[in-house]
C-alpha cells in the first residue's frame, strides 16, 4: 500500500509541477490576447465552425473488439500468476477462452472493421 | 535582468524556428533554408519565432501570409528574401516591422535580430489583420449562453458544424475547411477546400491560385527557344527531382534523410549517379515506402510526365529527339501509377538524367516542338484539375501523400492556364 | 521521507534519461543527414531549444478547452512518472515496485491515451482534433501487444511485480527465452510515446498536429511529456526483456541504466530510419498481425515455462 501510496504521490508531484510551470511561463510572457492571434492555424483563412463538432469516429467497431480484448487481458493476469502451480490444465483452459475471442478478430476482419476509408 | 540575458544568450545558440513562406519565385531557395543549420523551419507558425518570406508576395497570397504573421506570438520577426537587385515588394509594407534582405546575409540578419527578440529588445508586437472579433460574442452568461434568439447566444460566436450524409448511413457532422496556401506539407500555393468527416475528405475542391504566373526563365523554357546543351537540360531535371524527393520524405516523416538528399540535389553532379541509385533504390524499394504509400492515389490514365509513366505508359517527349536516341536514352516506366509507383519512378528519372549528363558532354540539342519538363511536356497541366476526383473518399493521411507524389507546381500552373506565356 | 527520497528519484531518472533521449536525438538527426557532426554542440542543443521555448509566450485560440489544454501534458508527465516508478533499478531499489506492477504500469500507459486526445481536443483546432482521433485509434491498437507481452513475461516469473520479472532473468534474458515479445514491445513503446514511424497524432501531414498550436513553456512540457513516456517505456524494455540489473563486473543500476539507453538509442535510429505508418494500416497490422503474434508469444511462454520448470 505504501508503494501504490508513492506512486499517487510521483504522479501528483509530477503534474503539479507541470502545472506550475505552465503557470509560471504565463506569468512571465503572457499569452497574446488580440483576436488575429488567436485564430487555429490551417495554413490560409482561419475556419469558419468551431472545429468541435461530431466527429465520425470510423473505428467504432474496432473500438467494440478492443473491449471484449481488453476485459480478456483482465482475466490473464490473475491467470498469469497461477500458471505454473497450474500447469498444462490452465494453459488449455486459457487456449480455449482465446481461440473463442480470436474468432471476433475474424469476424471484425471479414467485415472491414479495421479499415475505414 | 542578467538571468534573462544569460538565458537568451543560451538559447540564441540553437537554430531559430522560422516559418517559411515560398513567394513568386522563392521555391527552391525557400527549401534550401532546410539546409541551413542556423535556421529551423517549422510546422506552424505557432511554433515560430519569426516568418521569413522568399520571392514576392501576390494578391492571392497575401491574406494567409499576414494571418500566418499574426500567428506567430508575439514579439515576433519579420523578414523578406529577395535576390540581389531586385525591385521592391509593394506588397510587403502590409506586414508590420518586415526587414527586406537583398542577396546574400539574410541569416546573419536573422541571428542578430532572434538574440535580441530572445533577450527581451526588438520583436513586433503589431498585428497584420485588424484586431476585430471575426464572430462577436452574442450571449450573455461566460459560455455566450443566453440572450435572445432560439438557442440563446452562440458560443463564441462562431457556429457549429451541420450534419451531412456519410457513405455509411451516419449522418454526422462535416467540416468544411480550406487548407490553405500556406500549408506545409502541401506544394506552396495548392489551396484545398475539403468537406470533412471524420478523418476522411468527401468533396474537395481546390482553391484559387495565388500565383500569376510570372515564372522566371528556367532552362526547359529557355530550350524552346535555342538550343541548349543536354547536360544543363538533365542536370536540371535530377535537381528538380531530388528536391522534390527531400521534400516528400520530410513529409513522410524522414526530415534528417530528406535533409541528407536535398544537400545531394543542390550540389549535384553528373558523377553523383551512383550515390542516387544508392541512396534512393533502398528508399522506394524498402518496407517502409510500401506501407505509406503502396496502393494509394492510384491514377493509371497517360497524363504525361513522370505521372504518366508511373502507370506504365511509355510517353517522352525526348524519345523523339535524335540527340536524345544517340545517347541511348529509353524512357523509364513503372507499373500501378499508385503513389509508390511515383516516388520510384522520380528516383530512377534522377538517377537516369544524371547518367544523361554524364555521357552527354557538350552535346547540345536544338529547339523541339516539345520540351519535356520534370513534371511533363512544358504547357500541359492537366493534374490540378484532376485532384478532386481523385482525393475524394480519401483518409488525410493517404490525401497528403497522393499530393505530394504529384510533384504540383502551382507557378507552372498558373501560366499554363494562360495568364502570361 | 521514503516517499520523498523516491519522488527525487523520479526526478533524476527522467530529467537524465529525457535530456540523453533528446541528445541523442539531436545526434541521430546529424548523423543521418550527413549533416556537420559537432558533437558537442549538438549534446547541448535540446538545452538551448529548451531555454528557447521557456522565453516565448505560449499561443492561444479562440475557444479553447482552457483546463484540458493545462492538464494534458501535466497528466502526460504524471502518467510517465508513475509508469516509470514501477520499475527498479536494482532489487530494494525502487519507488513503487508493487506486487502487480505490470499492472500498475499498463493502467498508467492506457490513460496516455486520454491525456494525448485531450490535447488534441483542447485548442478547438481541425489539425490537433484529428490527430487526436487518430491517436485513439492507434492506441487501441496498441494497447494489446503492450499488455498481452508483459503478461508472457510474467508467466515465468508467477508474478506480476515488475522486480520478480527481473530475478526470473536471473539466468537468461527475455529476450532469447521469448523471441517475439521484445520486438512487439518495442512497437507497442512507439506507438505509446507516438515516436518515429507511429507519430501520427504528430505527423507533418497534420502540420504537427497535436503539436500544432502550442507555443512556449506549453510547448517544451509536451514535449518533455512524450520524451518522459519514451523513457519510461524503454526503462520498462531493458527490464522485462533485457535482465535488468544482470549483469557482470558493473554494479546493478548501471547495467539498469545501459540497456534503458540502448533501447532508447535502438528507437532514436527508428525514428531516422523508418517512415511514418498510415493509420489504417496500422490499426489492420496490429489486429492481424501483431495481436495473434502476441497471443502465440504467451502460450509460447507459457509452454517453456513449464517446461523449464524444476
């Protein structure tokens, strides 16, 4: 506990004194506040729209494979750390769980899920 | 403040991060600042301490380069390049502060004036552009919520994008941009107005062209007039494809190899053939061409030029000159007109013209019906045109990369559409 | 004081390794380009730039996200930082060696994504909004390599603390004992410090992207930020791959501190050498390619663990 303790600490320290820095360059050169400075560079005119605005994320389905991965990820660590006690029984175990999640990389392949354009 | 003298005394030791603007004329001296190790062109004029304009500016040019201006954060440096004797700039008066450097000493100019700019001393402050709000703020709370009308005040003032339809049944927001002259990855003065959605280009369309065609006497136009010897001819052509060559691998994320080759292409000689071949055959034939460029921006019609050769079609002009046939001279073709195809092919024509200037002494050749030019038969320039139909369903990487492999010139252009001959 | 004495630690390791990693950087770039090779101009050059940027004044846009734009390359730094803490640099020796470090690491490393989108997102800018989308995309690619590797390397160690990984090395390195994880790893630690051939939120075809429109000390933290993730990244390499602190004649940390900067001077020549990948074909390449490999790496493991096994 006390190491994660240190940890949180590291990133604290970390950011803030970032933070701090970022404060301080302010406080030295302040940021211009005319209006033709401020306009986002695009190589000519400024834009016309704010540039926020609903952006079609085309990897959603490759968003969708990344979690059924990502939730198998969180099954192999406890698995990791049992192995060898285990032996051959888990690694089959294990081999199964993938091989099912495998055929999604399949599937996903087949339907384009990794390309987009 | 003897902290900040030292600090500035420091750091005026680095490069000084410049953006680079290419005027009438300034092309490949604005790409031979790459090579100079005092001066570090940027990205973004954000990144920039200073803006340095090669060549003249123009009407179509100037709204960006002023914009680009105000960009830089002020205190900022401003500089025009101009070759030795020439006539002023009317047009750079409307840049505040500009410095007009004539000839040689332009970056010992910019050294002094970046120390000074980093100890505290010199530096514009003044905008270009006047300082109004191009969408005033019409709410009333601190978001411009509020205030009367249907939805309130608008934030910012500038409105959000609309909805539009999408090849694959989401209708979803569309953003309308023009990516302007001044963009650097693209050739100086290709204006790209893109409908985007998401990462990919629906519609493009391209923009004005800032240049009026006042291009200088290159020695492929001289050559429609007189006879001029093969080797200048193809000295010229290998310059022209090794500086467009430094220029697409600084786009491709290669700047210190683009470097290594645009110093090869400003001091290159005929004997300098086989350090092409070497340098360039495992550049396009390489794994990591393949990957950002196989396959995409594929155009197989015979549009002339390395273009067209790059999709196999055996068109030349000079495959019908004799002086060319005695040399031995075949044109070199590639298969797939994709943007690999491309890149590959302007290596081997380097490399080709290189091995032309070598073997052709003093020979000379008279004036042609046709003179082939790096990017074709001078006068033809069907390319621009062609670009939207091309990039369009693009992903913006792959649309960056096909224009670059196209090896636009924007002057040549703009007198090929007929504004002055 | 533990805890301070480790935050110090922190300090020093990224404020030598970034500098050395830009250093060496600096050196790459002029030996590629065949430009002059003054060496000892080019070793004090990421100070001059560094100074450079801290006397300009930092840009702003119109309508930017203001608390996203401050914090992004802060939480960058911090995520680093912690990253790097799980790792030590000798056995006793290091800040927070936790029982699940490759845990504690691969969370700090999933969450570079959001502070990369958020700095893409921040300025209300077309090039940065994009490049921030891309880099979603490519850290969901390769966020699997990372994790699934680490987890192969953790098999025969039965543990997940990044020290027990390192004793398991005791006798032969990682990287002979399961071929394929280092090179995975490797990719997966360019694409999370988006260096070299997987720059893509940073790509000159998005003219900087989310590097576009940030200026002076906003500007130098970013990138001391993705030198921190690169570092911290390459120390978690020479770790779980390369032994560690194994080593002879010279004292553990200094064997620590070699590998960390040989692998970071293996990814600076990348960097020079290798062009940038479009994102699509990363995204095809690392689902289909990259990701059975890592799958195939962890039963490989597996297997000659137990059969290593006494």
């Amino acid at each position: 506990m006390v190491a994660l303790g240190a940890a949180l600490v590291v990133f604290l320290f970390w950011t803030g004194s970032f933070l701090a820095l970022r404060w301080a360059g302010d406080a030295l050169h302040p940021p211009p506040e005319t209006a033709p400075s401020r306009v986002p560079f695009l190589g000519g005119r400024g834009p016309e729209t704010h540039a926020w605005s609903r952006f079609h994320v085309r990897y959603y389905a490759m968003a969708l494979v990344f979690l059924a991965f990502d939730m198998e990820m969180v099954f192999m660590y406890p698995w990791a750390v049992v192995f060898l006690e285990e032996g051959l029984t888990a690694g089959f175990e294990m081999l199964m769980f993938i091989s099912i999640l495998v055929l999604g990389i399949l599937y996903g392949w087949r339907e384009g899920a990794f390309r987009w354009a | 403040m003897g902290l900040r003298s030292w600090a500035a005394g420091v750091a005026s030791g680095a490069p000084t991060p410049a953006f680079v603007v290419a005027g009438a004329g300034g092309r490949w001296a604005a790409e031979e600042l790459f090579l100079e190790p005092r001066v570090a062109p940027t990205l973004s004029p954000r990144a920039a301490d200073a803006l340095i304009v090669v060549g003249y500016l123009t009407e179509g040019l100037m709204p960006a380069v002023m914009l680009a201006h105000d960009q830089i954060p002020p205190p900022r440096l401003a500089f025009q390049w101009l070759p030795d004797g020439a006539p002023d700039d009317p047009l750079a008066a409307m840049l505040p502060g500009v410095r007009v450097v004539e000839g040689g000493g332009l970056v010992e100019v910019i050294r002094d004036a970046h120390a000074g700019l980093l100890a505290g001393r010199g530096g514009g402050h003044e905008d270009a552009w006047p300082d109004v709000d191009p969408a005033p703020w019409r709410g009333i709370g601190p978001y411009g919520q509020g205030g009367k009308g249907m939805t309130g005040g608008v934030p910012y003032g500038r409105p959000l994008t609309g909805r539009a339809d999408d090849r694959d049944g989401l209708k979803l927001d569309r953003l309308d941009v023009r990516v302007g002259p001044l963009f650097p990855a693209f050739p100086p003065g290709l204006e790209l107005i893109v409908g985007l959605q998401g990462d990919v280009a629906q519609e493009v369309s391209v923009g004005q062209n800032p240049f009026e065609g006042a291009l200088e006497d290159d020695v492929f136009r001289r050559a429609l007039r007189e006879a001029v010897p093969i080797a200048e001819l193809e000295m010229a052509r290998a310059r022209s494809h090794l500086r467009w060559l430094a220029g697409a691998l600084r786009v491709a994320g290669l700047p210190s190899l683009g470097r290594r080759v645009l110093s090869l292409a400003v001091r290159a000689k005929p004997a300098d053939a086989d350090r092409v071949s070497r340098l360039g055959r495992p550049l396009a034939r390489g794994r990591g061409l393949r990957w950002l460029a196989g396959g995409v921006g594929a155009l197989r019609e015979d549009l002339g030029g390395p273009v067209g050769r790059a999709a196999g079609h055996v068109s030349d002009a000079r495959s019908g000159v004799d002086e060319y046939r005695a040399l031995g001279f075949e044109p070199v073709t590639h298969e797939g007109g994709d943007a690999l195809a491309r890149w590959r092919q302007r290596v081997a024509e380097a490399e080709q013209s290189l091995r032309l200037a070598d073997a052709a002494g003093d020979a000379t050749v008279g004036p042609p019906d046709v003179v082939e030019g790096p990017r074709g038969p001078l006068g033809a320039g069907p390319l621009l045109e062609l670009l939207p139909d091309v990039l369009v369903g693009m992903e913006w990487g792959d649309l960056v990369t096909t224009v670059v492999s196209l090896d636009l010139d924007l002057e040549e252009a703009a007198v090929g559409a007929g504004v002055r001959a | 004081m533990r805890v301070l004495a480790g935050v110090l630690a922190t300090v020093a390791a990224m404020g030598i390794g970034v500098y050395l990693a830009a250093a060496l950087d600096a050196l790459a770039g002029r030996v590629v380009g065949r430009g002059r090779l003054a060496v000892g101009e080019t070793l004090a050059l990421p100070a001059r730039r560094g100074l450079g940027l801290l006397l300009r004044p930092r840009a702003r846009t119109e309508r930017p996200d203001a608390e996203a734009w401050a914090l992004a390359p802060a939480a960058l730094a911090g995520l680093a930082a912690v990253g790097l803490a799980s790792i030590p640099l000798a056995p006793g020796l290091s800040v927070a060696d936790v029982s699940s470090g490759i845990v504690l690491f691969g969370a700090a490393m999933a969450l570079v994504m959001v502070a990369v989108f958020l700095q893409g997102w921040a300025p209300n800018s077309v090039h940065p909004m994009i490049a921030g989308y891309r880099f979603v995309a490519q850290a969901l690619s390769y966020e699997m390599p990372l994790a699934l590797v680490l987890i192969g390397a953790a098999l025969p160690a039965e543990s997940l603390s990044v020290g027990a990984i390192v004793e398991s090395q005791a006798h032969l390195w990682n990287a002979i004992r399961q071929p394929l994880g280092m090179p995975l790893f490797l990719i997966a630690v360019a694409g999370l410090a988006f260096w070299g051939p997987l720059a893509l939120p940073e790509g000159e075809d998005l003219v900087g992207g989310t590097s576009a429109e940030v200026s002076g000390a906003a500007r130098l933290t970013w990138k001391v930020a993705r030198l921190m993730v690169l570092v911290a990244g390459a120390a978690m390499t020479a770790a779980v791959f390369l032994g560690g602190w194994h080593g002879p004649w010279l004292p553990g940390p200094a064997w620590s501190i070699l590998k960390t900067l040989a692998v970071l001077a293996l990814l600076v020549w990348a960097r020079h050498r290798l062009a940038r990948v479009p994102i699509e074909r990363f995204v095809w390449v690392s689902w289909v390619v990259l990701i059975p490999l890592a799958l195939l790496d962890v039963f490989l493991a597996g297997a000659q663990a137990l059969w290593a096994a006494p």
